[in-house]
C-alpha cells in the first residue's frame, strides 16, 4: 500500500527515513569514520611495508639462485626503470649479470629480472651507505660484510631484510621501531 498524497492516517504508514534520522545516521557515520581513519591507514602501510620486505626477501633468494644455477656472478641493486641502478629499493630493483663486476649492466641482456617498486609515499627503503647492491658468487655467498635494507614506514623502522656472507635472505619485523633516519 502507498502513503496518501495529502496527509497520512493511523490506518496508513509511509516508509522511509524522516531528515532527522538521515542527520543523524550520517553523524553517527561520520564518526565512526573519523575515529576508524588513522587505524586503517596505519594498517595499510603495515601490509605494504610487508609485501615489500617479502618481495625483497625472495628477490635475494631468486638472485642467489641464478648465480649458483649460472655458475657467474649475479647482482641486485635498486633501479627506478630497470635500467640502471640507483639508491633506492622501495622504487624497484634489478637482477643482473655480473661477471666484471660493474656498477651498472654492461649490456641489456645482462638484466635477467626487473622488480618494479612501491608506489605507497610512506614507504622508505634505503641501500646502505657505500654498498648499493649485493653481489652472489658462483657458490652463492655474497661477496663483502651482511647486507641489510631497513624497511621504513610512516616514518618509523618496520623491518629489515639482511643478507649474511654465506648468501642466505631472512627478514625481521622490528617490534620496537624507532624513527627512520633522513
């Protein structure tokens, strides 16, 4: 039955929402969304910074794979355009051919992968100072001291990925983060 035109009865019951529910739902509403916001936008970065670090994790282990199965040195460094590298591993990163171990692929066959990188604005992953990429030996150590990329989200340590001399990745979730250094 429909509610008559000209002015309701007891008999008769319109459906719908009066304005001042609809206010009052949307406050209500409102408020939930204020006070849920920060949460999901935290947990958000939470989950890109662990997608990130478990991209990197297995990213280490597949390079130190293909030194081993190619029996020559392969490299990983952060690169933008997989291209060339540059310093930092949030924007992607590249698996490359290194028998003379260069800074750069010699040539573009060289490049045997390309990771392309977050784009989360809060997510920070810088190379460690003076050793931007990590080299894996025929046998699958990596050449020089561990390397480790520390994970940063909004603005604070989340994780790291090290890598130790004997080649093999892990990750740890740092549960007492403390601010990410500029």
């Amino acid at each position: 039955m429909s509610c008559p035109v000209l002015r309701p009865t007891p008999r008769y019951r319109c459906a719908g929402l009066t304005l001042l529910e609809l206010i009052a739902t949307l406050v209500i509403l409102g408020l939930l969304v204020a006070v849920a916001g920060p949460s999901l936008v935290e947990t958000v970065s939470n989950l890109r910074a662990d997608a990130l670090r478990m991209q990197l994790n297995s990213a280490f282990a597949g390079a130190r794979l293909a030194a081993v199965t190619r029996r020559e040195i392969v490299s990983v460094c952060p690169s933008d355009d997989g291209r060339r590298c540059t310093a930092e591993w949030s924007k992607g990163w590249m698996t490359y051919r290194d028998p003379l171990r260069s800074r750069q692929p010699a040539i573009e066959k060289d490049i045997l992968q390309y990771y392309p990188g977050q784009t989360g604005l809060t997510l920070l992953a810088p190379a460690s100072t003076g050793r931007p990429r990590l080299r894996f030996r025929p046998d699958g150590r990596s050449m020089g001291v561990n390397q480790s990329v520390i994970i940063c989200a909004r603005g604070r340590q989340h994780s790291k990925v090290i890598v130790s001399n004997s080649g093999r990745a892990r990750s740890v979730i740092l549960r007492d983060p403390i601010p990410c250094e500029p």
